[in-house]
C-alpha cells in the first residue's frame, strides 16, 4: 500500500511540474529533487545550477531554499522562503511540506525557538518522518579563552581541492551555538575562523578530514 502511494504521488507531482514548465526541464528538476532526497547536496547543487535558467522562479526559490539551509547559509535560505511566500507559493503540497521543514530547520539553527515552535503547529497535521542519513557527517567548531569564555567568530568552510565555500556560521557567545555544528558531505575541508567582538583579531585556519557518519568536534583555544 505505500509502495502504491509513494508511486502515485509521484505520477501527480511529475503531472503538476509540467503544467509549470516542459518535460525535458520537469526530469532534470526531478533529478535535483531526488539528489536532495538522498542528501547528495552537493551533487544536486552542481545540477541545479547547470540548469537553472530552464527553472521556473517558484522551483528556483525552492531548490535554493533547501540548498542554502543544507550548507548552513541560513540566511540565504529564509530570503529564498520569503520569495516564494510573495509569489504566493504556487508549487505542490509535497513541495510547500519540504519548505516548511526548511523554515523550522532555519529557526533552530538559529536557536529561533519561537518561530520553530509555530513552525511545529503549522506541520502538526502532516505526516512527518525522520530518518538519519549516514552519508553525511558533523563537525562542531567552538572558540574560547584559556580561562574558559566563549568567543565571538565567523566559521567558514571550503573545499580543499576548489576552494569553494560550501559552509558558513557564527559561534556567538552562547552555549547553545558554541561549539557550532555544521553537516556537510564526507571530504576534506578547510575551516577558516576569525575572532569578533572583545577577542577579534584572530584568524585561523585549519584543515579537517570528515568521514561518512563521523561526527567531529574542533576547539580553538584563545590565549
């Protein structure tokens, strides 16, 4: 019986794609959609932007709503949930579902508890289901002092062999955000951190190797 539901909500959101655009551009939509699916981010952001021009603005907003909350730029992705909101959303149920687990996703990370609470009623009457998938893996990166006072810093982090940025956050001076985690695919990154506030000043970087459902944690200790 779910297998007969999976199928036919996936007939009816493929049949609801291209009434908004054709079929060549509704099966390279759907591929970007499955690549996030299965959490392959940075797989999906190469196709994505490959094709992007051929993407409504609805299904743009959308895909880099997802995309910009997978790479902690939080930020980014609430201005992309705020633009589909202005074009009066006009994408699929199973879509506006996936946008509404971003926004929540976007307010804890934030340590926006309020919002994520109302984001928790709005989805209170849909199905929701939570899974861990061990593809990716977490690194937490906190600054202190060697007295033990949480510091300030941007944390950004790129690709070794591109230098790409696929990763961004701010540690602030709370327990809640500092360490700062961040789920990224396996690789090797490097991690550049510079100090704000009373402590800035310093800039550091390091590299890190993260392995498939690893879970790494790197202090930076101030003098």
């Amino acid at each position: 019986m779910n297998s007969i539901k999976k199928i036919t909500a996936v007939i009816w959101f493929t049949c609801t794609a291209l009434n908004l655009f054709g079929q060549s551009e509704s099966i390279k939509f759907n591929e970007v959609y499955k690549l996030i699916e299965t959490k392959n981010f940075f797989k999906a952001k190469e196709v994505y932007y490959a094709h992007k021009n051929t993407f409504p603005i609805e299904y743009q907003n959308f895909t880099e709503a997802i995309l910009y909350n997978a790479f902690n730029q939080i930020d980014s992705s609430k201005k992309k949930i705020a633009d589909l909101r202005h074009h009066k959303m006009t994408i699929p149920d199973s879509l506006r579902l996936a946008i509404e687990k971003t926004q929540k996703d976007n307010a804890l990370k934030c340590y926006d508890y309020k919002e994520a609470k109302q984001n928790v009623e709005i989805m209170a009457n849909a199905t929701n289901v939570v899974s861990h998938d061990f593809k990716s893996g977490i690194v937490k990166v906190g600054v202190r002092t060697v007295g033990g006072d949480l510091v300030d810093a941007t944390v950004n982090f790129f690709e070794k062999t591109t230098g790409t940025n696929v990763a961004a956050g701010r540690t602030y001076t709370s327990a809640n955000s500092n360490p700062r985690s961040f789920t990224l695919n396996p690789g090797t990154y490097g991690v550049k951190i510079v100090t704000l506030g009373p402590h800035k000043g310093h800039i550091e970087t390091i590299t890190l190797t993260l392995k498939q459902g690893e879970t790494l944690e790197k202090i930076i200790i101030l003098p």
